[in-house]
C-alpha cells in the first residue's frame, strides 16, 4: 500500500511510467463518473471496468497478480475517501442556518421588537414578526403577517426586505407602515422603498406620503396622509376639513375597535378640523360632539362603538 500511496504522488507530480499513469487515469476517470451520489450497483461497475483495465495492462509488470489485487485495494480506498470528501464538502457548502425568532401579539396586545441591527418594529394587535436572531452578511430580511410600524437603520450595503404573503418591500433606511390584515397596504413616512407585487412580478417605488395597495395583478398607489395609518401607533391624529366618515374610519383603525356609524336620511356635509395626540378615544368622542349631533355606545365585550349621528352643530 506504501508503494501505491508513493505512485498516487508520482501521479500528482507527472512522474509516473506510462503504464502505470495510465492505471490511475483509469481509475480517476471511472471515480469522476460516479457523480456525487452514486448506488451501489454503479460503485460495484465502476470497480469492475478499473480492474478490468488494470488487469490488461498489467500482464507486462512483474508480480502482476500482486499488483492487480493492491491496485483493487488502493481504488476501494480511494473511492471510499472520495465519497467521504464528497459527503463532507456538501455539508459544508451549505448555507448556515440562521436561528429564527417569531414575535406575536394578540387581541388588544402591542409590542416592540428590537432587531440585531438596531432597526425597531411595533407590531399591532393580531400580528406576528418573524426575523433571524442575527441578520446575514449579505440581507436583512423579515417576514410579517398583521400590521407593523418599522423603523429601519441605515444601511447602503445591507438592504432590508419585508415579505409578506404577496409583497416584498426593500429599503435602505426609512420609516414605513404595513398592513395585511385584508390586502397588502405600504405607507410611507420617511425615505423612499420599493414594492413588489410577488404574484404579478409589478414594482413600484413610493416616497413619504404615498401608499401602496397590493391587489392580485396590480399595485394602487395613491397620495395620503401618513399620520392616519400610523394614529395606532403614535396616537397622535390631525384633521383638517377631513369629512365625517373618513374621520371615523381613521379612529376605528388608530384604536383598534369597530365604529358603526347610522347616518341621517338627508346628507350631512360639515367636516372636521382638530388635533389629539394620545387622547383615550373617549375623550375625542367626546370632543367632537361639540361639532357632531350624535349618540353612542360603546360595547366592551367586543369593542365596538355604535353611534347613532343626526346633524352637525
């Protein structure tokens, strides 16, 4: 064995006789044949068609029938530490799995969630925020389900991706709401990200005060104001000749709860100006009924505000 393991680096160094180098290209070539997986009726061929060419150039060699059986010796070993080599190449050619962590909120539950690079995301009620206890070299990238205030830390080289069901959403360094509770829906706050649609492949690019809707086969983008998609958030709410319906809208989502509005027969026009920054919603029920002619009642249990609206003041 001593004497083949010294020809294998003769091979290597192109110093081995005719007969011999012609011995190992066999055996190399037969080896190179398997492929990385190969059965064992292929390893038992492949031994087969090597000793066979062994066999008929070794006639002309002194003690060939001690050559041959080393030589079927030395390629068993070979093929045995190829295939070693093979198993523990791919083992390491692989990615690293990076620990993944999921953070979830339930009904009336809000959290805070801190990611490795310093970004920070408030999750509302009913969501979950999947993310890597350390982001990779290359990527950081998350996985959303619900609706989630992100505030991302800037880094040129090193973008982050938002993926929800059937969106993905890149930025560098900005702040931007998402929510998917019924469709797709991107707010922007600050800096500029890109949305992709992952099932009609479309792409848009939004600045702050743009909203993109992600439908089956499109993306609506529209002009907004940032303030009301993120009042559950920063609780804090302004109006300027905003019309009744949508302010009730924009309360029912800041506060988490259902507003059902019973309108007058006749249309009611007046509109709504003023400013709340972390008010109960009580409270601005209550204040805007110095504008509004209107009723309520509110249903704990399941967080619902029923109000009965006449006429404005």
């Amino acid at each position: 064995m001593k004497q083949l393991i010294k020809w294998a680096k003769k091979y290597r160094s192109g110093k081995l006789g005719p007969e011999r180098n012609e011995q190992f290209d066999s055996l190399l070539d037969e080896l190179a044949h398997l492929g990385k997986s190969p059965s064992q009726s292929e390893i038992n061929a492949a031994k087969s068609n090597v000793w066979k060419k062994i066999g008929s150039t070794g006639k002309s060699i002194s003690s060939g029938r001690s050559v041959f059986l080393m030589v079927r010796k030395f390629a068993a070993v070979l093929l045995f530490f190829a295939l070693v080599g093979l198993a523990v190449w791919e083992m390491y050619s692989q990615p690293t799995e990076i620990p993944m962590m999921v953070k979830r909120t339930e009904q009336g539950m809000r959290s805070t969630v801190t990611l490795s690079d310093g970004s920070r995301v408030r999750l509302n009620e009913n969501s979950s925020l999947k993310f890597p206890e350390t982001f990779s070299d290359e990527l950081r990238m998350v996985y959303l389900n619900g609706e989630a205030f992100f505030d991302i830390m800037p880094n040129p080289d090193k973008p982050f991706k938002v993926l929800t069901g059937s969106s993905e959403i890149t930025v560098l360094g900005t702040s931007f709401n998402v929510n998917t509770y019924r469709r797709p829906e991107i707010t922007v706050t600050t800096g500029k990200v890109k949305v992709a649609n992952l099932i009609s492949k479309e792409g848009v690019e939004l600045n702050p005060g743009q909203q993109a809707t992600i439908n089956t086969d499109q993306i609506q983008v529209s002009e907004v104001n940032p303030d009301f998609y993120i009042g559950w958030h920063t609780r804090k709410l302004e109006f300027e000749d905003e019309p009744i319906a949508s302010v009730f809208s924009i309360l029912e989502r800041a506060y988490g709860v259902n507003i059902e509005v019973e309108m007058p027969e006749k249309e009611i026009k007046c509109v709504i100006t003023g400013a709340y920054t972390g008010e109960r919603i009580e409270t601005i029920l209550l204040g805007l009924r110095h504008i509004l002619d209107f009723e309520y009642q509110t249903d704990i249990s399941t967080k619902t505000i029923k109000i009965a609206l006449k006429n404005c003041k």
